[in-house]
C-alpha cells in the first residue's frame, strides 16, 4: 500500500506510521515534516520494522504554512503515478488564546496549518484515488471540533472547520468508493503537552488513537467508521 502521513515525525502521526510498519506486507511511506533529522531517524525506524518486510520510505521536509510545501510533497507522492491508499491528515498546530485577545494573526495561521493544508493535500491526490475507485482518508480533528473549551479560540475554530470538510468530502467522495474517516482525540500524550506536569493515568497515549486507524483501515470495502471519537477514560482534561 502506499501510505501518507503529514506531521509524522512525532506524536500520532509517527504512532501511525509505526503501526503500519509492523504489518508483513510491503509499504510505500510518504511522510513529511519540518524538520530533516526527525525524518531521517523515522526513515530509519521503519525500515527496521516489520517481520523480514521490505518498507519503502519517501520523507520530505514541509512547512505547512507554505503552500508550495504542500505542493512539492504531493507532487512527490504523485510521481509514482499510483493511488494512494492511505493519507492521514496529521500535521497540525496549537497555539492557547481567546478569540478576543489573541495574537494578531493567530487565525490566519491555525486555518492554514489545521485545515488548509489537509484541504489542499488532499485535492492534490484524490484524483489518482478516484480514478482507482479505492482509497481511505483520515483526518485528524479533535475533541476541539465538537466541544467549544476556554482558551481555545482560532485553534478550536480550525478543529470545527477541518470537521466540516471532513464531512463534506465523506458525502462527495461516497459514491466514487473512497471513505473518510473523522479522528476526534481528546487529551493525548503529545508534544502539545510538553512542559507541563500531567498525570499519565488522566492522558490518553498516542498508541491509543493509531490503533483505532489501523482497525479502521483495515475493515472490508463495504464498511467505514466515520467517525472515531476518543477520550481519556476519566473524561477531558
């Protein structure tokens, strides 16, 4: 399968690739960042994974605020000129803020990392995936998407907004055999958190919410989970 995962290099999206790694069967990983040594050391990683499999690993270093950035690695992913199988909209940013009191600007650039870049992504591959009739998408919301929360401001309306379009593509790309799928974590043991003293037994890990998309991706042709909502067993933080 070819296998596309943005932000991949920490978090959930590298819990994604790493689960994936693990199957016997070969993979084409496409997986961007910004930052060339963290690829470097997830190319690497997966190469090692997997029972004796041969892993492919294409990493491109990506700056989600530029779209020629977006532009550039899809256009690595298209140079095989196969469909993708799975693309996991994973990149994003958080920054705290009210909407009334925020840093000028901080809209513009939650909207670009959290949607926009999911959004233009995905217009530049699912073409291939249409004409193949196969393909699943994941994009990563967030509990933010569906529960407004003090301090949330642009961050929670990008959440809502990537919820939307993720809504929007599930009924548009229904009838053309390819699914969508919402993720909407709540608090997960991330870089987001680094810094800050939590209770591991409160936080949910980044394991958790790979294997609800590995399950997810691998269910027959003619069944989706739409939606994957998770949160931390004793309730949000």
């Amino acid at each position: 399968m070819q296998i596309v995962v943005t932000g991949a290099t920490r978090g959930i999206g590298k819990a994604v690739a790493a689960i994936f790694a693990k199957d016997r069967t070969a993979h084409h990983f496409f997986l961007c960042a910004r930052k060339t040594e963290e690829l470097d050391a997830l190319k690497s990683l997966l190469m090692q994974t997997g029972e004796g499999t041969a892993h492919q690993v294409t990493t491109v270093r990506c700056d989600f605020l530029k779209n020629e950035d977006i532009q550039h690695f899809a256009d690595a992913v298209l140079a095989t000129g196969l469909p993708v199988d799975i693309l996991v909209n994973n990149a994003g940013i958080y920054q705290p803020g009210s909407c009334y009191n925020e840093p000028e600007g901080q809209l513009e650039k939650m909207l670009q990392v959290n949607l926009m870049s999911a959004y233009h992504l995905t217009r530049a591959l699912v073409p291939a995936m249409i004409q193949a009739k196969k393909g699943h998408i994941f994009n990563l919301c967030s509990i933010a998407s569906i529960q407004a929360y003090a301090n949330g401001g642009s961050y929670s309306i990008s959440k809502f907004a990537l919820s939307g379009f993720t809504r929007n593509l599930r009924e548009e790309l229904k009838p053309l055999g390819i699914k969508v799928t919402g993720i909407y974590p709540g608090a997960t043991l991330s870089s987001s958190w680094d810094g800050l003293d939590i209770d591991p037994g409160r936080i949910m890990e980044v394991d958790d919410v790979a294997k609800m998309i590995y399950a997810a991706a691998y269910l027959s042709p003619q069944a989706v989970v739409e939606d994957i909502i998770l949160r931390p067993q004793l309730g949000d933080l």
